[in-house]
C-alpha cells in the first residue's frame, strides 16, 4: 500500500473559495453569486478582490440560478454558491429548465454536502444531490476529495464549457493530494495499485479508503484504490480496466447509496463487466444531528466499514 | 423614431394568421395567449427593440428579449420568422417532430432568436435580471425585455426577481405582464386573485407603466415612454391589459382558448377574421 500522509488538515470549502480567488484573477469573465451565505463558502477573496463582478443574491436560490443563466448570455462564467441542499433540490427545476436544457454556462458549487455537515441534521445533509444533480442530461458531476482537489477542480471548471456541479464539504479534512495537481474533468486517479479489489470512492470517503486499504494490507488484501472525483462523465475505462485485474468492487460514497457512484458504477459493470460489489453509502435514509466523526460511523461510511465490505466482497468472487 | 401603426397592425394581422394555423396544424398549442399578446410582439419586434435577425446568442450591443411564459410560443415564433430570424416555411413544423419550434421555446435546437428555454413558469425575470447585468458588466447600454403572463405571477421566483431588482437597480430592464386575467382554471380573480399589480410593484421598488396591449398606438407610445425612463435606478414595469384570443371573435375574452386548438371549421372562420398581410406560409 503506497504511503500517504498529510501535515494539514482543511475544509474543501476553503479550497473552493481559495480556487474562487484563483481563477477569478486568471479569467475576467468568472463572476461569483451567493445566496446569504458569503462566510459559509469562504468567497470573501473573491468578494474583496472583485465586488463588480460578485453578485448578493439574498435568500432566494431560484431566482440566483436564474440570474446565473442570464449571466452566461454575455459570456460570463457564473459560480453560484450556496449549500449542497439549496443547489439542487431546493432549485431543480430552475436547474433544469434554465440551466441544463438551455446549455447554460453556469458553474453550480455546493458546500456543506452529505451527513459531514453535522450538528445542523437532516434538513441540511443533503444525501441526494449527486443522483439529482447526474440526471440531468448535460450535466457534469465532480465530488473532490480534498482542499487541494477542490481549488483545482474549481479552477479547471472554468475552462469546461456547459454547466458543472461541484460538491465539496464543511468539515476540516486532511490534505492528501498534490497542490500542484492538474485536475482533469472526467479523468480517474488511481490512488494505489493493487490486485483483490477495486475500491472506487469519492468526496470524503477517498481519506477513509485509504485508511481502510492500510488496514486490509495489514490483513494481506491488496486493495487497488481510486478516485471518482468525476462521478459524471465518468471514467469508464479506468472502472473497467481496475475490475478486469481484481474481479470485485467496493464503492464508497457521501450519498445515499441510490443514485449516488455505487450505483453509475454498477451500471457501467452490468453492461459490460459484471462484477459482485458492495455499496459503503447511507442506506436509503435521511441524517440526523451529531458531529460528522459520530454520524460516518453510525451510518457506515468510514474506513472500518469499507474494510468490512471489501472482505464481504471478496467472499462473493 | 415615431411609429408607423398603420403598417404595425397590418403585420400583427398576418402573425394572426400565423398563429391560429400553426395551432391547427399540430392540434395542440396556445392560441389565446398568443392572439392577445400579437400586438406587443409586433411592437416590439418591428419597431421598438433594436435587435438583429442575423442572431447571436450572447447578444452584445443589441436588445434583448426573454418570453417568460414560454406557452404563447406561436406568438413569438411567428414574430421572429416575420422578422427575419428564419423562413416562415418553419412555421409548419411547430409541435412536429424533429421541429426547432418546440411546444414551448428552448435553445435546445438552436432555433435562432431564443436565447433559454421556457416553459416551466416564473423563471424568465430572473434570466433577464442577469442578462441585464451581464450588459452593464460589458459596458452595454442596450436594453433587456421580458414579458410575463400575469397568472404566472403566482410563481413564488417572480417575487424573489421583483425584489432583487429594484435593491440592485437593474435600470436596463423592461418587463411587462400580460394582463389578460385568466389562466387554464379560470380568471385569476377566482383561482388565485393577484390583487392591485401596480401598487405591488411599485411597492416593490419597480417604475410602473399601464397600456392597452391591444391598441397598437397606446402600446408603442408606452413602449417609447418606458425606453425613455431606462438608467434612472429603477427597473421598468408595464402591465398591459389584453384580451385573450384578441382578433377572433369568437375566441375573445375567455380562459376557454387558452390551451385549445381549432378544428377545420373553427380555423376557416378565425381566417375569415384576419387578413393575409404578409402571405400565408
């Protein structure tokens, strides 16, 4: 198992909003909105460094991703900020009709996704949102895992023309990944080589299968691991070529485990490669109140229970 | 540039026709709607915006126009293809497969002259809210438009829209509502009542204009008059009353034509009504 650590530890949001100000001062045509909730997406870099280009919506997601479609109409590059619940399902339809069946150029970044966001509970822990947001024909879908893959992803969506959701969360999580990564929309990256079982993960749970395939090494199961920062379009050809070698699949999500990357996984896998594979995602179900550590675990999404379904998958070969 | 109504209402004459035959044609559509608002299409289109057929999407240094209440799409296809946007043989395909004149306008087939779909109602202000600042972004002094159906004001997004435009004096905006007072159920006095508009915009900040949308002299003067009140820190506001179904008689002034078409006989007496201006298609 190859060897990662981490001197620091941070919030992806902190890297959306460090990726806000990036590209903000690469590209003129990038302007940010937000509805009431500056502080929360750490946009105020950006906000600083731009106040003509940032727009304040006020509570009123529908109508901010409705004045993020005209944006586009005049070449701007709009980024709406707000939290994963109020991207989606608060403003499907708004979504839909005058983002993604208009080809709207419109840059949907939602922070506080899944149950990470903790003590606020179910109301806000939107574990939905990946399922909502991957149907909608034209949409690109991308978790990153960490601060540093969350500031690149940020900055390459800007040079990715049609409309993108990115997903990044609250909690203060290690930094694992390069900082000078180039970030390629729809490419995977293969974390760890190995041959027993394919462990697919996205968001939060790429840290945590890293620590499950140090334990599953010290079990003697060599755990090949990879990251779905791209959960659409996805990279089937790294899916498929990873369960050629290892003939099992683990998927590991922030989501529930309908709609979310076990079950894009499984699709791809059903058609072209069938495989036995185990879902680590909340099990159809809402959240609840309690620190992120507490609910991971109560809801079956750390490291100890990918170890166990990466045993349980093994046994299915 | 002063109007030339006579010539103004000869053209809405013909989108008439345009409209009621598209309608038959598919056996689907929105005639009322469409009939009502023909005259403010025209207006607009043919006088009014200061816009080019040639059509870019991003729209830089022309107006730009945003149907909100996407259903009277016949209203506006015909206008557009009248004005030059594409050949008015398309009118036919309206509704059919494998069309660019979807049920309800999308960009989704590059049809020239859209510019976002719609269709799901309430949306268009906020769309047009930010193409009017991306123009002030881009040093733009061209205008925005958007038309409304009133019974859409139900839509809760309007409201958010109506707020955030006056706060932010979004000054290069002109919206109007159709006033027709109905809707698929009935009048909106009775399914959902919108109460005194102008009070509530204005209330809201908004500089509010009132016009008969089917008197085409009243409605180019308010036009003209609205475009002079543009950059001085409030959004535009016309509420123009109309008659659903306007210029067929027997389809005036009810709910009942609101989504129906006309069979064989219903369309030959519509025709009957409105001259062929410009030729049939």
């Amino acid at each position: 198992m190859k060897k990662y650590t981490y001197t620091e530890k941070k919030d992806t949001r902190s890297g959306f909003g460090a990726g806000l100000h990036e590209v903000g001062q690469k590209n003129g045509n990038v302007v940010a909105l937000c509805a009431d909730l500056v502080g929360s997406l750490k946009m105020d870099a950006f906000i600083k460094e731009f106040p003509e280009r940032f727009f304040q919506i006020g509570i009123a997601e529908a109508n901010m991703m409705g004045i993020a479609a005209g944006l586009t109409i005049g070449g701007k590059i709009p980024y709406t900020g707000t939290f994963a619940n109020f991207s989606t399902g608060r403003v499907y339809d708004q979504i839909r009709q005058s983002i993604a069946y208009s080809g709207k150029n419109v840059k949907i970044c939602a922070s506080h996704a899944g149950l990470t966001l903790g003590e606020d509970g179910a109301t806000h822990q939107i574990l939905e949102d990946i399922g909502l947001m991957k149907m909608l024909p034209g949409m690109t879908v991308i978790n990153p895992c960490d601060y540093n893959q969350t500031k690149a992803a940020t900055i390459a969506i800007a040079d990715y023309e049609g409309p993108v959701y990115l997903r990044f969360g609250r909690p203060v999580v290690p930094i694992f990944t390069s900082p000078d990564q180039k970030f390629e929309i729809g490419k995977a990256w293969l974390v760890n080589e190995g041959a027993d079982v394919s462990i697919f993960a996205t968001g939060h749970l790429v840290w945590e299968a890293i620590q499950a395939g140090e334990k599953l090494a010290e079990l003697g199961i060599d755990a090949e691991i990879i990251n779905i920062h791209t959960i659409k379009p996805l990279d089937e050809e790294a899916i498929l070529k990873s369960v050629a070698k290892t003939g099992c699949v683990v998927t590991a999500e922030e989501h529930n485990r309908i709609g979310g990357l076990g079950d894009s996984v499984a699709q791809v896998l059903a058609k072209n490669n069938p495989a036995p594979q185990e879902y680590v995602a909340v099990n159809d179900s809402f959240g609840e109140s309690g620190t992120p550590a507490q609910l991971m675990t109560k809801y079956g999404l750390d490291a100890e229970h990918i170890v166990g379904a990466v045993q349980k998958v093994i046994k299915r070969k | 540039m002063s109007a030339d109504i006579a010539k103004l209402e000869s053209i809405a004459k013909q989108v008439r026709r345009d409209i009621v035959r598209m309608v038959h044609s598919c056996q689907s559509g929105h005639p009322g709607g469409s009939l009502g608002c023909a005259d403010f299409f025209v207006a607009l289109y043919f006088h009014q915006l200061n816009h080019r057929p040639s059509f870019s999407l991003d729209g830089i240094g022309e107006d730009l126009f945003f149907l909100s209440n996407g259903h009277i799409s016949p209203v506006f296809y015909s206008t557009l293809a009248r004005s030059g946007y594409f050949d008015a043989s398309e009118l036919a395909t309206f509704r059919k497969i494998e069309s660019r004149l979807q049920g309800h306008p999308t960009t989704h087939e590059h049809l020239p002259g859209i510019r976002v779909a719609s269709g799901s109602l309430g949306q268009g202000l906020s769309v047009a809210i930010g193409a009017a600042r991306a123009k002030k972004l881009n040093g733009d002094d061209k205008l925005v438009y958007v038309l409304m159906g009133d019974g859409e004001l139900q839509e809760g997004q309007v409201w958010e829209a109506a707020m955030y435009a006056p706060h932010n004096k979004v000054d290069n905006l002109i919206a109007t509502i159709d006033r027709n007072g109905q809707q698929i159920d009935g009048a909106t006095d009775q399914v959902l009542s919108l109460g005194n508009l102008k009070a509530k915009w204005e209330a809201f900040g908004w500089d509010v204009l009132e016009t008969n949308g089917n008197n085409m002299q009243m409605l180019s003067d308010t036009l003209a008059e609205a475009k002079s009140r543009t950059g001085n820190g409030k959004p535009i506001m016309i509420l123009m009353k109309t008659e659903m179904g306007n210029g067929v008689d027997f389809m005036m002034g009810s709910h009942k034509w609101h989504g129906v078409a006309p069979n064989d006989e219903q369309l030959a007496a519509a025709l009957s009504q409105l001259e062929e201006t410009l030729g049939d298609y």
